[in-house]
C-alpha cells in the first residue's frame, strides 16, 4: 500500500513540476542507455559472440541487402529530384532550418513508439519535425527538457496519419519499429520501393512500400510500409520546424 | 539439484526488467512485472512500471496519456494479492 502510494505520488509531482522528474530520469536513461549500447558494440567487435557460419551467413544477407539498398537509393534520389524541381515552381523553400540531433536511446524500448535524442532547451519545441539525412519524417518532437527531447515516431503502434501514394490518398497506420499498413485502391499501381509522401509535413516522404497484397475479392491492397533505413541503423537525426 | 534462493530469481526478475526499460523490448519489462507481482509484494514492479512511464510516455499525467504501465503495475500487484495469500508463502 505504501509503495503505490509513493509511486502515485511521484507521477502527481512529475505533473505538479511540469515534467521535472521525468526530465531526470530521462536522462538517468539516456546515460546508462549510452553505457550499455558502447559495451554490447565492444563485445559484438569482438566476435565473441559469433561463429564462422553465422559470420558467413551474415555476409551474404549484407551482401543482397547492399544490393537492394542501391537499387532503392536510386529510385529514392529520382524522386527526390522532381520534388525538389516542384518545389521551386511552387515557391518553398528549398533549404530546411534546423539542427542535427543525435539518437541517445533505444529505439525499441519504448511500448509507446517513441525514442530520446540528445538535444533539447531552446533549440527546439514541441511538434518539429524530426527527419532522416534522407529527408525522410520519423517523428515529431514531443516533449523537450533542458538537455534531451522525446521524438513521437509517426508509425507508433496506433498512430495514423494521412498520406498520397502515386497520387491516391490512403491513411496510414503505424505498427511500431519503423513499419506502417495502409489500403489502396485496388486498380493503383503499385511498387515495392514507391515513396509515400504527407501533406501534413509539406509532403515529404514517410516511408517507401516494402511489400503489398492484394485479393481479386477484395476492392482495396494492402500496401506495408518501412523507412528506408532502420531506425536503429541511424545515429542522427534532423530536427525542423514542422512549418516549412 | 541446485536451487537458487528466492531473492536471487527476484532480483534476476527484477533486473531483466529493468533491461527491457532501457533497451527493450517492451513486453520484457511487462513479463517480469508479472512475474513479480504473482511472486511477491513486489514494490519493484510498480518501479518498473513508473520507469517505463516517466522514461517513455510522452507526457505522464493520471488521465492523458494514460499510464499504462504504471497504473498495469499497481492493477496487476492488486490483482494477484488474493492468489498470493491464498495459495503461496509470501516472503
């Protein structure tokens, strides 16, 4: 009885103070997060851990997946080419303000979707957007303390978020680490690789589509979505007012 | 055959727990909630909960966001009471 009263008591004092305690537990984590990622890369480095056929299995895995990526950079750089040639027709602005933030957490810790990155005070506020070096939207920013932030990522488990895919609207829903699902028209034609883009972030791109399927049955596909990188493969990310 | 004290498959439990706040998954730290709170009055559980709350919750007030995990904690160490005075040894 006493230690759930205590710990009610915390939570109302954490509201009471605006978010103080848990700024510092917050960093508390962040810390010991960087201890144990530094320790498990030390003994991963190691090869301890592996043996040779797990080893040689893993190069080939790499290998296809090296290859792929390329292919995937390709068609993302294509289209980033005419984004960047639309916008300057309609006039915004090409050069997005901002800073490089570094992620200081693990990425799938979180039961809420979300994640810590090392920048916070007043170099950014509630709602930035937060993006790859690829220009691609993972989150936004949902609460800032003195020295971290939390980052709400956009395909959390439950978040849904509205997007165009070729053209076509669909609404977007988030399945947590990095993956989303969505319903497109059946007749859209639709590729493994094809950008999707949201109008709530200037239409920038979200995702690309990772795989889709479809049933004659059925007057919608489903379209899976996934960053173009995992997000725990990214160390930085950029953070920019959610307005340009 | 070796047993190992209770205290240590406690504070083993408990620690797992505190893994899966930092570094995940997430249901790591649900599992040894659960895990304690069937064994023992385990105030460390209801620290697991508030930890995951107050570390990842966007926001933590009482009522929005909700809590999860730590208002789970506290339903959960309530819920097993009555199973852990009836059927085991409570230490």
């Amino acid at each position: 009885m006493a230690a759930t009263a205590l710990v009610i008591l915390i939570l109302i004092a954490d509201v009471v103070s605006g978010g103080y305690v848990r700024g510092q537990v917050r960093l508390v984590a962040s810390v010991v997060s960087g201890w144990g990622s530094a320790l498990m890369r030390g003994v991963a480095s190691t090869g301890f851990l592996q043996s040779s056929a797990s080893l040689k299995a893993e190069n080939r895995a790499l290998k296809i997946q090296v290859a792929q990526l390329s292919e995937r950079a390709a068609s993302a750089e294509a289209l980033k080419r005419e984004n960047d040639a639309l916008r300057e027709l309609a006039r915004l602005a090409a050069d997005t303000p901002g800073i490089t933030a570094p992620i200081i957490s693990s990425v799938s810790a979180s039961p809420y979707g979300t994640f810590l990155i090392g920048t916070g005070g007043s170099d950014i506020i509630s709602g930035d957007m937060v993006m790859t070096e690829g220009g691609f939207v993972v989150g936004i920013v949902s609460d800032v303390r003195e020295s971290t932030a939390l980052v709400s990522e956009i395909f959390a488990p439950g978040n849904s978020i509205d997007a165009s895919l070729q053209g076509a609207y669909i609404r977007v829903e988030g399945r947590g680490g990095g993956n989303a699902h969505a319903e497109a028209p059946r007749d859209l034609i639709v590729g493994v690789g094809d950008v999707v883009v949201a109008p709530s972030f200037g239409q920038r791109p979200i995702g690309i589509v990772g795989a889709v399927a479809s049933t004659s049955a059925s007057a919608s596909q489903d379209v899976y979505l996934h960053l173009p990188s995992a997000l725990s493969a990214i160390s930085f990310v950029y953070v920019s007012p959610s307005d340009y | 055959m070796y047993h190992l004290p209770i205290t240590s498959i406690r504070v083993f439990v408990a620690l797992a727990g505190l893994f899966g706040v930092l570094w995940g998954p997430w249901w790591l730290t649900a599992a040894a909630i659960v895990l304690l709170s069937a064994r023992f009055r385990a105030w460390e559980a209801l620290l697991l909960g508030l930890l995951t709350d107050l570390t990842w919750l966007p926001a933590v007030s009482l009522f929005q966001p909700v809590p999860f995990f730590t208002l789970g904690a506290i339903a959960v160490i309530w819920a097993f009471e009555p199973i852990r005075s009836k059927f085991l040894l409570r230490t």
